[in-house]
C-alpha cells in the first residue's frame, strides 16, 4: 500500500510538471510584453511630468532630488531605538547641560533698530526688526506628538508663556513634523498672523481653524511679498508625514526672508547636499542671518540623509553665503541618540577644524536674546 501511494504520488507530480511547463511556455513570454510595455509607459510618463510640473513633484506628492527617498518607517526607527548597537543619551538626566535663560519680557516689547533674535528652543525663534514680528517653527507644546501623554516630551522648561509674546505678523512653517508643526502654537496664535507654508499644508491649517486668506502656500521659489517684508520657499533635504499613510504628501522647505535692510535663510530642518545650497547661495546671493540645525544626527546610519551634523551644517552655512549663522534643532527634545550639549561641542570642534571665528556660527542659550546689526 505504500508502494503504491508514491507511484500515485509520482505521476500526479509529472502530470502537475508538464502543466505547469504549458502554462510558462504559453503565459510568460506575454507576462515579459507585458512588463515591457508597463516600463516604457511609466518611464513616457515620467518625462511627460518633467516636462509639465517641477522635479521635485510626485503623483502623490513630492520627492528630493539629490537622494533616493529611503523607505524607514517607525517600526524601523523603533526597532534601530530598541536593538541598535549605539548608545542613546539620556536627555532628561543630562537636561543641565542645555543653557537656559527665562526670556525677557522688556527685551521682546520695544521696537528694536537691529535685527533682534530670541531663541525659544528647538527650531524655534522670534525674529524681530522695525516693528515686525515673526516666528519659526513654534513649538509650545509640552511633548512632540499626537499625544498628550506620550512621545518626545520637553526636557527643559519654556522659556517664556507663550500669551506674553508680542503680537506675531508672519509665522514660517517648514514642515509638518511634530517638532516643527504644533496644533497648541497655531491654536494660541489664532488668525492674527499670516502663516507661509509649503504646498499642500494649507488643508491642516483650515482644520484648524485658520482663515484661507491668513495662510499663504508656496512652492519651491515661490515668492510671497507684503509691504514690509518678502518670503521665498526654497528647497531642503527632508520629508514630512504627521501619520503612517500620508510621507512626503505635503512638501517641506527652507525659507528666504528679505525685509527692508535685513536678509535671512531659515533652514528649517534638512539634510546635506551639494547642489541646492549652493544654488541657494548662486541665485540670491549674500544672507546676512542664517538659522542652521546642528542637531538630531545620530545614528548617522539612520539620520545622515535628512538631518545634518554640524560639519554638514557648516558646509551649508558656506553653500548659502551666510555671514552669520546660529545653531539651531538641538537641546529641547530627546529625537536622537547624541546627548544634549553635543552638538554644541562638536560644532565648536569642527570650527576650529575651519579655522572659522567663532563669531561666524555660534549658539545661544534657550530663551536668549542677541541683537545683530544689519
């Protein structure tokens, strides 16, 4: 009975085989057609949109230029957090290390004659200048999340009650990460500012209560100007998602501001090539402020093509023709495996490497004020 089963057995295989042969004689030279066609179609495509839309723009959104857009999700960032072989600072045991100072109210009121800068933490700064008030990036809530109850909580203390500030005239936005992009900061800051953001941002401020006619959409090298000052979109290395299903659906972006006797690039947050800078740098010529990150770089493995280092960040600084830059995107949350202070450290490091003047490129404290001439 055994014997008999596999020689059963036997002939269903070769009968199974000779159909299976059939099909892959049959079927797979028109599957190779098949492919063919569908390659040359989408690569027709491809041109076509060169040709009738910028290069940077998707069927589904956006994409860099100079890089081949990875596909690490949060489970890979969990899994590089939990099991990676670096070692991840402890940011709340090592908080001391990060200069803070409670922001001046007296300092922020009056109407300055220089270009006054504040920073609040992070990617945030209140610039100031005859009257003007902008702000980047404002972050005023406790955590960088969607959740009030986890992820990446404050590790300092706010340098200022956020209702104190000065009336806000234009708010720059460069992405929709939860580090850049805070419900609690437009919710505060309302309709009285006018929001410039990256394409395909405006839906989000509409569901959050902002008027249509208070947010202003650009595109790469789109120009937004109003009487007193002028605000230019410009390209960075980066991404955006505030979900699992919606990455690089809206676009990101440095920006160029230019009032009236004042120049500055705010780079929002970015990684390193040697092209767009360089450009920026080309077509707009001198910046008198640059506002560069310095931090959230480690594990470069993981980090290297959005985020910059401070030797990539001094690189930049060069490629856009800053003649003063601040370190900013460092000392306020706990987003990367470098401690702290680090990346005040190695940036300090890496300008004595440049034989630069300290005064080039420096940090500030959290919730110091410095004023520079024009």
């Amino acid at each position: 009975m055994f014997f008999a089963s596999n020689e059963v057995l036997t002939a269903d295989i070769y009968k199974n085989l000779r159909l299976y042969n059939k099909f892959i004689s049959i079927f797979f030279p028109k599957l190779l057609i098949l492919l063919v066609m569908f390659t040359i179609s989408s690569c027709t495509t491809l041109k076509a949109q060169k040709l009738d839309t910028p290069a940077h723009h998707t069927a589904t959104g956006f994409r860099n230029l100079h890089i081949d857009d990875t596909k690490k999700t949060v489970f890979g960032f969990l899994a590089m957090r939990l099991f990676g072989d670096i070692e991840w600072a402890d940011h709340s045991a090592r908080a001391t290390e990060v200069p803070i100072k409670r922001l001046k109210l007296k300092s922020i009121q009056s109407n300055p004659k220089n270009l006054r800068v504040s920073w609040l933490g992070h990617s945030s700064f209140l610039l100031q200048w005859k009257g003007l008030n902008i702000l980047t990036d404002p972050i005023f809530a406790d955590r960088a999340s969607p959740l009030s109850f986890v992820g990446p909580r404050r590790y300092i203390p706010h340098a200022i009650e956020y209702k104190n500030l000065p009336p806000i005239d234009y708010v720059i936005i460069s992405h929709n990460h939860y580090d850049h992009l805070d419900v609690a900061a437009v919710q505060l800051l309302g309709n009285s500012p006018i929001y410039l953001v990256p394409l395909r941002l405006k839906a989000w401020f509409l569901e959050n209560g902002i008027n249509s006619d208070r947010i202003k959409e650009l595109d790469w090298w789109d120009t937004a100007i109003f009487p007193d000052a002028r605000f230019r979109a410009l390209p960075s290395q980066h991404w955006s998602a505030r979900g699992l299903f919606d990455r690089r659906k809206t676009l990101w972006a440095s920006w160029r501001i230019n009032l009236k006797g004042m120049s500055i690039w705010f780079a929002g947050d970015t990684g390193y090539n040697d092209k767009q800078f360089k450009e920026i740098g080309r077509k707009l010529g001198p910046v008198d402020l640059a506002l560069i990150p310095i931090g959230g770089y480690l594990p470069r493995s993981f980090m290297r093509f959005y985020h910059v280092d401070p030797k990539e960040a001094l690189k930049i600084h060069k490629d856009v023709r800053a003649k003063k830059s601040i370190g900013m995107h460092w000392g306020t949350f706990p987003l990367t495996a470098e401690g702290p202070a680090d990346p005040i450290i190695e940036l300090s490091k890496q300008r004595k490497k440049l034989n630069m003047d300290q005064n080039t490129f420096i940090s500030m404290a959290v919730g110091e004020t410095i004023n520079i001439d024009p």
